[in-house]
C-alpha cells in the first residue's frame, strides 16, 4: 500500500509522515530530501544551480538512497544532516524547479515506492509521482502557525527571513502544490500530531479492510 502525505513547507508532513509510518510499520520516504541530497551534491561540486540539463544529468547518474535507518545517501556520502543547513534551504527550491530534474526524481520516487508497504511525502505525490496510491491526504495550516513551526525546527533562521522563505517557497510551488481530487484534506492548525496521525491511521485501516476479500 502506498500512503501519499502532500502539503506546502511547515503544514506538518515530514513529522506526521514518519510518525504514520512507524504506526503501521511501513516504510516512510521523504521525497523533499531527495531534492536537498541532490542540492547538496551540486554545491560540492560547483554546478550552476539555474542550468537544469547538467543537473538532471547529475541526479540520473548519483540516485538517492535510504538505509534501514532512514539516513539519506547520496555519491556514497551520508548526507541526512548536511541537508538540513540553511544554505541548503535557500537553493533547493532552485533545484526543484527544473523540469529535467524533476523527470529523473520522480522516477526514483516511484521506484522507491514500489518496493512495499510506504508513506510517502512531498508536494506532487498524489497527483504526479503516485496518483494510484491508496491513501491520499492534503495536509493545509495557517501561514503563521506554519512559519512558526519552521522556526522550532530551524532556530538558526530569523523568523522574518523563514517567514519570507516560505512565502516564496509557496509562490515557486504553486503550480505542483495541490491538492489530488481525490484526498482527504486536513487542516493541522489546531490539531496536535497525534490527531492527524490517528485520523490517517483510521483511513488506511478502512482502505485495508475494504481491499481483504
């Protein structure tokens, strides 16, 4: 089965994705860092950010791993904390963008996800990377509640500069980041985390029991 978990930055995916996927004992896969490991591997080695071939050329020949432990692997280099530096949070989107780039990770994305039981979550998954997944849900939350919870998880980010990157994050991924027809959309603003998990967890429940003969 798969799990798809969309949303715009701060609306609280990564946190439900992988608290959902330990509940049910699935894989959980973060799409969001596929793009920062492949972000990180450009800026080591000097590539123009804004030249999409040379990226997409880059991302086809260094695929992005997960072990066991859910650490991200990339040019044989653990990466999972190195992603997470704010340099890396102002050029990922520059990355992203780029329509070759995207090609060849949404195809590792599927991949990936085809290999068992996963939670998978981004901003394009239930519509482009897994329309056919199970379980879809559109995770939403105020701006501020948003920026606020950036803040927690990045306190080396002024909060009028996080609030800022996440404006322009919106507006650089409006045209991916929508809801898929069919997906439960909810709203985490005043929900706590075990709420939105225990509702999703619920959801797939019901889909399994209607998939058993």
């Amino acid at each position: 089965m798969i799990v798809a978990i969309d949303g715009p930055a701060g609306a609280g995916k990564s946190t439900v994705a992988r608290r959902l996927a330990e509940r049910l004992g699935f894989r959980y896969l973060d799409t969001g860092a596929m793009y920062r490991a492949l972000t990180w591997l450009a800026m080591q080695r000097s590539l123009p950010l804004g030249d999409g071939e040379p990226l997409g050329e880059l991302a086809q020949s260094n695929p992005v791993t997960f072990d066991e432990g859910g650490r991200v692997w990339i040019a044989g280099t653990d990466v999972t904390s190195s992603i997470r530096r704010s340099n890396i949070d102002r050029n990922v989107p520059a990355v992203a963008r780029h329509r070759a780039v995207r090609a060849v990770m949404r195809e590792r994305q599927r991949e990936l996800g085809h290999q068992g039981d996963v939670v998978i979550e981004g901003r394009d998954i239930g519509t482009v990377v897994a329309p056919d997944a199970e379980v879809k849900i559109y995770l939403n939350a105020d701006p501020t509640v948003r920026a606020r919870r950036r803040q927690v998880e990045r306190p080396d980010i002024g909060g009028d500069a996080l609030a800022t990157d996440l404006r322009l994050r919106d507006q650089s991924d409006a045209a991916r980041m929508r809801p898929a027809d069919d997906a439960d959309q909810i709203d985490t603003t005043d929900l706590q985390v075990d709420d939105v998990v225990t509702r999703i967890e619920e959801l797939v429940q019901q889909r399994l029991a209607a998939s058993r003969p």
